[in-house]
C-alpha cells in the first residue's frame, strides 16, 4: 500500500502546473524517491490515513532517516512553491511558556485573508478539531512532505481533493485553541513536525532555500522534549517551595514558564522545572 502511495504521489507531477511533465521527468522524480520508499517500509503505519494528523509518526525518526535532500521547488520539473499567506512570524517553533512546545510557525493575518496551498499536492485531511488546530487541513505533498494549516474561519477544501500550489484552501481565523487571527503552519515528514522557520520568508512571501535538507540533526528538538521534566502543581506550592524541590531558583523557573514571581499557580498547571 505504501508503494501505491509513493506511485500516485509521483503521478501528481505530471497534473497541474507541469501540463507538459515528460516521461523522463516523472521516472527522475521516481528515482529520487526511492529512498523515501524504502524508509517508508519500516514505519508502522501507512501514510494515507484520514483520522488522525500524526498518523505515520514514527518513535523516533532520528533512529531510521539517513540525510536526504527534498526539492520544495523545481519548476522545470513542474514543482512550485507559494507561501501561504503574507504576514509576520509571531510565535516560532519550540517551547512556549515553559511547558507548551509549539510544533509550528504562527503568521499573523486577519480574519477572512485567504490562504493558499503551499505546493501541489492532495487533502489528506480536512476537518475541525475543537481542541487545538479549529478548521484545519493536511495537505501531503508529490516530494514527500505534508504541510498542515490550522484555525480557519472557513475551509475551503475536503479530504481526497487534489490542490495546486497557489489554490486557496482556507480563510483565516481564529478557530480552535487560539488566542487571535493567524495562521498555524506546520511542515513535516513522516509525521514529525520540522522548523522551516529560516527557509521561509513569510513577510515577504518569498522561499529563501529550493531544497529542504534532512538529517537526524533535523529532529534535535526530540532530544529537547524528551530530556524536559514538568511539574503538575498541587494545592499549596508556591514557586519557592518547587524551585526548591527541583534544585533550582524561583527566578530560573519564572524565566523557563514566562511567568512572572507574582504569578497565582492554581492546582493542575503545569510548569517546566527542567
């Protein structure tokens, strides 16, 4: 099943943009894939599940993936690129408040902005998640790559829908766990969220790098999250009482969680000592 998936994701290159996609275009794209293929095979899910966003997600990918480079825009070849929405970074990839890790970036924008697919590719899902994304979308893309958009006020597109890179799949909002208007945007492979933070530029809406090059050193924020120790506050704690647990300084903990030392703790938060 893997491999039908690997050869209707090659089959896409030759709709779309790249109208006059050759047979030796298409059997070059394959051959640059047969890497991924491979390494698909070990994963313990296939790629094309339409429940869940993290579906293919290995236990540690870091494990498996040998350094790979991955065309994001090739138009010679019929692969393009477009940055879905104009506006500035407001929140980045990694640790927010201490405890909360952010596996995306955040554009800023307004309600009703349109937002657009960032490469060719097909819905794979497509949907509204109440807790988190709000109307959202994953889109898995010919090179291997799926790019997830979160808190639409409006979807644009179902599942199993094909898109081309520039194709509106959304408006902007503010739906699901979100404090305002922007854009929730992710990058993965096989299922681990990635931080292209420096090969975009999304105030300008410009790619800055053609090739996204993979490693294990791609995945270092694995070592980050795993390495963290939390701490679910009890009735009673102050933040003296759990720096002082923990070895550490009220001032230190403050600064991990972006709290300030006058802050009330409530039963059930938790916070990153660690």
């Amino acid at each position: 099943m893997q491999g039908r998936f690997w050869l209707l994701l090659l089959l896409l290159l030759g709709w779309g943009h790249a109208t006059d996609t050759t047979k030796s275009a298409v059997a070059s794209f394959r051959a640059l894939y047969a890497g991924l293929e491979k390494l698909s095979e070990s994963l313990p899910r296939v790629w094309w599940d339409r429940q869940w966003v993290s579906a293919c997600r290995p236990k540690d990918i870091r494990t498996i993936i040998q350094p790979v480079r991955i065309p994001l825009e090739k138009p010679e070849e019929g692969l393009y690129f477009v940055v879905p929405v104009k506006g500035v970074l407001t929140s980045g990839f990694g640790f927010r408040r201490g405890w909360q890790f952010h596996f995306g970036l955040d554009i800023d924008l307004k309600v009703g902005d349109t937002v657009v697919a960032a490469m060719d590719g097909e819905v794979r899902l497509a949907g509204y998640d109440p807790g988190g994304y709000g109307y959202f979308c994953v889109i898995a893309h010919p090179n291997g790559l799926e790019t997830v958009y979160g808190h639409f006020s409006r979807l644009l597109v179902a599942p199993e829908q094909l898109v081309k890179a520039g194709d509106p799949i959304g408006l902007g909002g503010s739906t699901g766990r979100s404090t305002g208007p922007h854009l929730h945007f992710e990058m993965r492979f096989m299922g681990e969220p990635l931080d292209v933070s420096a090969i975009i530029d999304f105030p300008n809406g410009q790619l800055l790098e053609r090739e996204l090059h993979l490693s294990p050193e791609s995945f270092a924020h694995l070592s980050t999250l795993q390495s963290a120790v939390y701490h679910v506050v009890r009735r009673g704690e102050s933040f003296y009482s759990i720096a002082r647990r923990y070895g550490v300084t009220v001032r230190y903990l403050c600064a991990l969680n972006g709290l300030s030392p006058r802050a009330v703790l409530r039963p059930g938060q938790y916070l990153r000592v660690k």
